[in-house]
C-alpha cells in the first residue's frame, strides 16, 4: 500500500506567511506518513517564482525529513525571454527533480505565458506519477499520455473558481476512468476559488469501475492508502479495447 495526500490552502496576507503555513500543512501530511503529496496551483499572493529551489526551500527541508515526495503546487516562472506556469517536483531527498509545465493556458494566461510541450513521468520511490495543472485535467490526452509513459496516479494542482468546481469533480473522475488510475486534485479556497480538493479511488462493484471520492472543506489535509497495482489488469483491458477510427 502506498499514502498519498493532498493540502489545500487559503488566502495569505504574503508569502512569507502562505510558506510558514502551508509548511504547517507538509508537516501534518509527513507525520501521517503520506509518501507523495500535491499543493494546488498559485496559491500565494505573489505567484511568480523564478527561483524554485530559493523561495521553496522550506519545502524541501520537510519533504527530506519526513522522506516524502512533494508536489508545491504551480506558479509563474521564466523560461528564457518568457514565462510559463510550472509545476516543481521535490523527492525524497529534498531535491528539485523537474517541473511539469502547464501545457494549455486558460483564458487571460494565453497572453502571459508559453505553453507546455510534454508530459513527463517522475519517479518516487513508492510509485511512478503524473503532474497535470488546473486547465490541462479538460484535455483527455494529457492524462492519457502520462499514464501511457508510465504514470500509475496522476496529481492536479489546480486553481477552481467556486462555480466550476462541480465541472472538475466530474474532469478529475473521468480522467481516473478512462485511464484506470487515482487522481489526486489540490485546490485553494478563499472568496474567489471554491476549495474542495478531491482524491479520486476506483473501486469494482459487480463487474463495475465505479468513482469513490473524498472531498476536503477549509484549509487541511487529506489522506487515503492506495494498491496502485489493481488497477493494473483493469487499464490493460481499458486501452486494448480502444480501437483506432477516422
């Protein structure tokens, strides 16, 4: 069995009290022994962070006491003469092994970034994961190109508007049925973003893949002990039936 877990966080009045605080909720997650865990996306009041090793260090101090693969969330940062929104990927080392980049911008952010051009895989020790940020969990392929390249749970930090949180519960349930894996979406919650985090299990009723999910209210954390391996028979199945048509 392996631990996962998500934080969803609140509105800060700076940086430097979102770290403090969002430090408090990776030392809960740690100390219930959670293994990989997701911050949502763009969560600080200034959410341009062109140096992820410096400004998340704190981050990275807890993910190599408690051994704990953490996902920081997803922020604003350069990329040569541009910008993309990134998602850092810290092991269990404390070490900064990649970031995920968002691949479709939303709305306003087409004229603010460059858009992602792959998906990768990375490593924890316990389990092999997908990064998808906020918008791209829409797009079917994302999902599905990850997991094809290995991925067995797929995280989201995420950023939902109060009114669209019932869309993305159903996005995040679907992506876990059609690809036959967890997903673990993080989301903030203050007057604006609806908060809400999901953690998306499969269970099998009578021959049936049916979603059971948990949702998180407020800031916190949430946690849930996964087999990723029975999955395993069920997404062989899932992608032999897929029939290619024109």
């Amino acid at each position: 069995m392996i631990k996962l877990g998500i934080g969803q966080t609140i509105q800060y009045q700076s940086n430097e009290q979102g770290i403090t605080q969002v430090s408090k909720l990776l030392e809960r997650l740690g100390k219930n022994e959670a293994q990989v865990v997701c911050l949502p996306e763009q969560y600080l009041p200034d959410n341009k962070i062109d140096d992820f090793e410096a400004t998340l260090a704190p981050f990275a101090k807890i993910a190599k006491q408690y051994s704990m693969c953490v996902i920081p969330g997803a922020f604003y940062t350069k990329s040569g003469t541009k910008q993309t929104i990134s998602a850092p990927v810290i092991d269990e080392s404390g070490q900064f092994i990649g970031v995920q980049d968002k691949i479709h911008p939303f709305d306003y952010e087409r004229d603010l970034i460059k858009p992602g051009t792959e998906t990768k895989v990375f490593s924890a020790k316990s389990c092999k994961f997908g990064v998808i940020i906020c918008y791209d969990m829409v797009f079917a392929d994302v999902a599905e190109s990850m997991v094809k390249k290995g991925a067995q749970v797929i995280f989201s930090p995420s950023r939902i508007v109060r009114h669209g949180i019932h869309p993305w519960h159903i996005y995040c349930q679907t992506r876990a049925l059609e690809n036959r894996v967890p997903i673990l979406g993080a989301n903030m919650q203050n007057s604006k973003f609806g908060g809400k985090s999901i953690i998306v299990d499969l269970v099998e009723d009578e021959g049936v893949i049916l979603p059971r999910t948990k949702i998180t209210i407020g800031e916190g954390i949430r946690l849930e002990s996964f087999d990723l391996s029975k999955y395993d028979q069920s997404r062989k199945t899932r992608y032999s039936d897929h029939k290619k048509f024109s």
